[in-house]
C-alpha cells in the first residue's frame, strides 16, 4: 500500500480528521508497524491525495490529520478493451489497467472466451472494484477505472466501437500481425487485446474494417496480465 | 501451455518418439482434450521446437512422432538483477522475465529487502525452474535463464557488478529519476529494480559511480511483477 485511500465516510466530526478501522488499520498496524505521530500518503477515492499525521492509535481504530492538496497522477490516454480472461487471470489484469492509469475498460465476450467465464464471481461489482483499488493504492492514485461488461461481441462491435474510437488511434495486440506495437504515441489509443488463442481470423477482419491495426510484442505471446503493463509502457 | 517441453528422458526406444505421462499427460487430456492424430508445438528444453502428432493414447500416457526443425525465438539481450521481492511476487518477476527472454537473472540483497525472504521455499531450484518453466511455455521458447542468488549486496556490487556491466548500456528503475526510461534500445542491457520502496539513496549513489543511469517510467510506481514486462517491453 504506498497509499491509503479512503471516502467520505471515514471522516470525523473533527474537520479534516479521519478514522480508520479493520482492514486498513490492520494493515497499517501489522505491516508499517505505525505509531503516533507518523506520516502516510493518504488519497481521497476520486479526490486529491496528500499527507496524513496520526494523532490517536488504540487497539481497534486509528485518527488521522490530513491534508489533501495535490492532483493525482494524469490518467492515461487510453481505452482498454480485453477479452474476458480466465477468473485469476481477469483479477490481476484489472491491477495491472488500473496501476497503469487506465480509467475506462471494456470486458467483451469474443470467439475463444470460455462461456463459463462470464459466471465467475471475480465480474461481482465490488469483486472487480477490489482488485481497481489495488492498483490505485499501488500507483497512489484515487480515480477509479470504469468497467464495463459486454458479454456479446458482435452487438458491440457493429453498435458501439465506432463510437468509442473517434479520435484515437485503434489498435489491437494480434501475435501474428506485421507492424510491431507503435512506442511514444502522442495520441489517445483505444487498444483491444484478444483471449488466449487470440481473436479469430473473421474478428481481426471485422476490426481491420472498422479502423483497427493488428500490432505484435515481438516473437513471443504473453498472458494478458503481462501484455497489459507491456503494451502500455511500450506505447507511452 | 503454448508449447509442450520435454527432455532427453521423455524419448522412447522408437526414433523421434517421445512417451508422457503425469501432469504433461493429465493436462493435454483434460485441458486441451486432445485425441489421435493431433498435432501440438513441441519444444525440447535446451534445445529446438517443433511439431508433434499424437500416435497412441490410453488411460495413462500418450506418445507423439515429433520432428524438431526450428529454433526457440532469440534471447533478450539483458541481464536482469531483482532485489529480491517478497515471495508470490518473486514467482510472477521470474514467469515474466523467463516469458519475455531474459537469460541470465540475479536475485540480489539490498537494504529494504526483508531478510526473511530469503528463507522461502519459493527459492529451492527446482520451485524456481518451475515459474521459468511456466514462462518458457508461454512464450514457446526452450532455453532456461540461469538465476544466480546474491544475499550480500555489498560484495555484489563491489566485485561482480563491474564485470557484467562491460558492453551493456547500466540502467536501473528508479521511480525518483529524471530521465525517462529509453525505448528501441539497440546494444545489450544490464537492469537493476529495486525493492519495495526502492533502492535506498546511498545504493543508487553507489550504483551511479560505477555508470548506471537511474530511470523512471512515469508517475506510478509499479511492482516488480508489473515493472518487468513494462520496463522490458519498452527498452526493446
């Protein structure tokens, strides 16, 4: 945790106090081992981040003085679409958009999805959210990514992609295509990554048509949750 | 698994025959639902991949006619030095430095590593050459990466750093640097990442001395298992 979010609701009746209990204080109390008069980077989910002091610490909660005065870090640029991956695969690629500063996802059904993937409990709401907040924590960032799920590929693709890639260069990561993935892009991406397997040949069509580059990595294929950070960096 | 490896032991008495049983077997049965007559990438640890048909299959082993005429994709040229991470997040840093071809990685000691981590059973050889292995499967390449354990950073730094430098561009990650971490990088490198929290001052400083430039990847900072692919795929 290199930051401690936290919500309207953790506020005191003191003026810029806060209070902290179980999972946060846990951690704090076990892991950075905390005592009275400490400093933590503190962020306001969708607000600012800053500084916050301990001033009490008994065995159930902690307060904190803070003060929130910087932006959080500059989103990236980018809309990530990702073929719905396998459950523990899905869980640390939305670490990975989220720590990379992606804020609008797209989990979409393609040809090679396993249909049961769509009943795994890690799509739950708030199971997504959990691993968002992760990354946030980890990037000390406070904006939390959108998910959306689009468990049928063609209604989105005929019906919304069109849309969504108005003003930005559309790319998807394809192992076999030609052009190597692009680097320093000073432009808005909208980048589409496949499932294992990649998308289907009648898929990278249809995209080709709408606009889309197939791009490669090099030789080798990754998993999506290390194509994620890669493509990202390489990109930006 | 994109790519079944075997070595000299899996060969049968019949020429370009291989026998599997076990987990290789239970997993092409199970997972990939394979039957006679299939035709799956094969690599031989060490040495060339190929194509191999499945000839016979019954409820304990299979055998394949292979025929192994290509070579694994080329190495990355970069030696890889981890101060070492905590233990889950060790496992994910080698499966991606194996996937993305890294073939030489140090685990290092340094100040902010805890000592305890050195203890894990996730550093006996043989649970190490399994997270490589996973990586080599991924990437459809054979040839292992040699990880060599440094548990003294002092000595590392005083006696062997010089020497693995010689002809590489020294870069090590540092989220406080200035200087953005390069891309399309044409000569060999030797990277350093640092701990959780980072390397401290007087480690960088030491560093820099002997000609590493410290580099940073934006704003947010990333953990190891997520810094490896990103660092890896924008150098190259």
């Amino acid at each position: 945790m290199n930051l401690i979010l936290i919500s309207p609701k953790d506020f005191t009746n003191t003026p810029s106090r806060i209070r902290l209990d179980q999972r946060r204080y846990n951690h704090l109390r076990d892991i950075h081992r905390v005592q009275i008069g400490d400093e933590l980077s503190i962020g306001l989910i969708g607000g600012c981040v800053g500084r916050g002091k301990i001033v009490s610490l008994n065995h159930s909660c902690l307060e904190m003085d803070i003060r929130l005065n910087q932006q959080p870090p500059p989103p990236l640029p980018l809309t990530l679409i990702l073929a719905l991956p396998r459950p523990n695969i899905l869980k640390r690629s939305l670490q990975a958009a989220s720590v990379m500063g992606v804020k609008k996802i797209f989990l979409i059904h393609s040809a090679r999805v396993e249909k049961s993937f769509w009943l795994s409990s890690v799509l739950q709401p708030e199971r997504i959210r959990e691993q968002l907040l992760l990354g946030l924590e980890q990037a000390k960032d406070t904006i939390l990514p959108e998910v959306e799920l689009r468990p049928f590929f063609r209604p989105f693709v005929d019906d919304e992609l069109l849309e969504l890639i108005r003003g930005t260069l559309p790319l998807v990561a394809h192992p076999e295509s030609q052009f190597p993935c692009p680097s320093s892009v000073q432009q808005p991406v909208t980048l589409m990554i496949g499932p294992e397997g990649g998308f289907i040949a009648h898929e990278i069509e249809g995209l080709r048509r709408l606009g889309f580059t197939p791009v490669h990595l090099g030789d080798r294929v990754l998993r999506v949750d290390m194509a994620v950070p890669a493509l990202l960096a390489r990109l930006f």
